[in-house]
C-alpha cells in the first residue's frame, strides 16, 4: 500500500509512505494547524511524521495496534487481551509499575493475529484461544490444546 499526498488541490499526487515497505495504511489524520504533523495509522500501529513526510517514525516504539476481539480477565490489576493485526497476540496489564504502559508491557499470549482469547476465569495465569492454544504466563510457554488421547503427540513449543 502507498499513501499519496497532493499539494495543488488533486491536480497531481505524489506517494510519500509505503510500498515497497509492506505495511497496510488505512487512517490518515492532519493537524489541521499545523498540517506538516500527520499520523499514519497501519496493521501494526501508527506513524507520525513532524515534517509533511519527509521522515516517519517506526511503529517499533509506541504501544499501538490494531486488536481483533478484545477481552479482559479477572486479575488485579486486570489484563487486556486481544489478536493484534499482522503481529500475532498480545496480553497487557491494564496498568503499568512505573505509571506509564511501556513496550515491556505487552506480551505474546500464543494466539494468531484473529484469533479469540479467552482467558481462564478460575486461573489468571492461563490464557486459551485461537486454534485451541494454551498459554502460562508462569512459563511463558505455550501449546496446542487437545484433547487427552491426542496431546502426547503435539510438541511444546516456546
């Protein structure tokens, strides 16, 4: 996907983010005072340019996504969990230690990006969901749920 911009009313566009990057642009907001400032909202995030896109910054350091069926559990404080759009799952505590959420925050909760989460009502450690995975938070390990006669022959894996 390409995000084009046009300087003289639509008469000629000129592609100023994307292809060949790979990312799925689909949002765009203007400042409208200081139209030089836009933010770019993508599968995996966002991203801001400050100088009418010349340089964008990387999705790689804001806690941004796109979440497929979200869904929280009963902890205290409690968790946010959903599929996130081209980057897997993700698991968050609704609050962070240092008074700020931060990347180091967000987990993998071993389902893909659709996938439903259902967190375990009774056991705040583990998470269910997509095609049947099982994920520990204790261990951080997770793997594919099914039923006794058949779970000896799924490998584990990280």
């Amino acid at each position: 996907m390409v995000v084009w911009k046009s300087v003289d009313g639509g008469a000629s566009w000129n592609a100023f983010k994307g292809a060949p990057g790979g990312d799925d642009y689909h949002r765009l907001w203007i400042n409208p005072d200081h139209p030089e400032i836009m933010l770019v909202a993508c599968d995996q995030g966002a991203i801001v340019t400050v100088n009418g896109g010349h340089t964008f910054s990387s999705w790689y350091n804001q806690p941004t996504a796109q979440f497929y069926h979200v869904i929280t559990d009963n902890d205290f404080p409690y968790n946010v969990y959903g599929g996130q759009q081209e980057s897997g799952s993700i698991g968050i505590a609704s609050r962070g230690n240092d008074g700020r959420l931060t990347f180091r925050e967000w987990h993998p909760v071993g389902v893909e990006e659709y996938g439903y989460v259902a967190p375990d009502p009774l056991d705040p450690n583990i998470i269910y969901g997509g095609k049947i995975t099982r994920y520990d938070k204790r261990t951080a390990r997770s793997r594919i749920s099914l039923p006794k006669p058949f779970e000896a022959a799924i490998p584990v894996f990280a």
